[in-house]
C-alpha cells in the first residue's frame, strides 16, 4: 500500500489512534517517517511505536532517528520470551521501556521512563 492509501485509511477512523508494531517499522524507516509525519500534519492522532531497538541505538543513527520527532510513545528494546510477564502494560519483557516522546498528562504508566525532548 502506498502512504496516501494507509493515511486515508487512519484519517478515515476518527476516534482511533496509530500504533507502528509487528515487522519493526525501524526496518521500514523512510516509508514509516512519511506516514508519521503525513499522520503528525494531518491528523491529532498519537502515535505509539514498538521495535527491537532502543532509543539509544536509533539517536546514535541519523537514518533511524528521522521519525523520532512525530512519534509521541516509543516501546524500545526487543522481547525477550524467557523473560515474558504478561502482567506488564503495553509491553512485553521488563526490558521494554515505555518512552513518552511528547508529553500529556495522562502519561503515567507503570515501566515508563522519563520524558526525552525531541521537538
């Protein structure tokens, strides 16, 4: 699908938000930066993203850190099944982080780490 058709298809749900995940969208960078920023520009939809990598890996790379700043949440760090806790929210292996890109005021979550300003 191209970014036009997924964008129609998010602004087409008025009351969902967006969520990146499954088949890390960091391997996917440039398309998924497009569609963020379309989404950021076009939309109030918050936007939640999932990868395997972590916030310092994808700030120590230019090409990976281009969609940070239309991201509001990043769950960073890859899932590690002997570690598996289904009782943690939004994630699941404790090295998961839960990173509020952009802050609300209904950020509190269990797991979550500090705000880190990007924009």
């Amino acid at each position: 699908m191209t970014v036009d058709e997924l964008l129609e298809i998010v602004k087409a749900d008025e009351f969902s938000d967006v969520t990146f995940s499954g088949g890390d969208p960091f391997y996917q960078v440039d398309a998924f930066t497009e569609l963020a920023r379309r989404i950021k520009e076009e939309t109030h939809k918050t936007i939640w993203c999932w990868t395997g990598f972590t916030l310092e890996e994808i700030q120590a790379d230019a090409h990976l850190s281009q969609i940070l700043p239309y991201l509001d949440v990043l769950v960073d760090g890859p899932f590690i099944l002997e570690q598996r806790d289904t009782e943690l929210l939004f994630r699941g292996s404790p090295n998961q982080r839960i990173i509020y890109l952009t802050k609300k005021d209904d950020d509190i979550c269990e797991g979550a780490v500090e705000l880190v300003k990007l924009r």
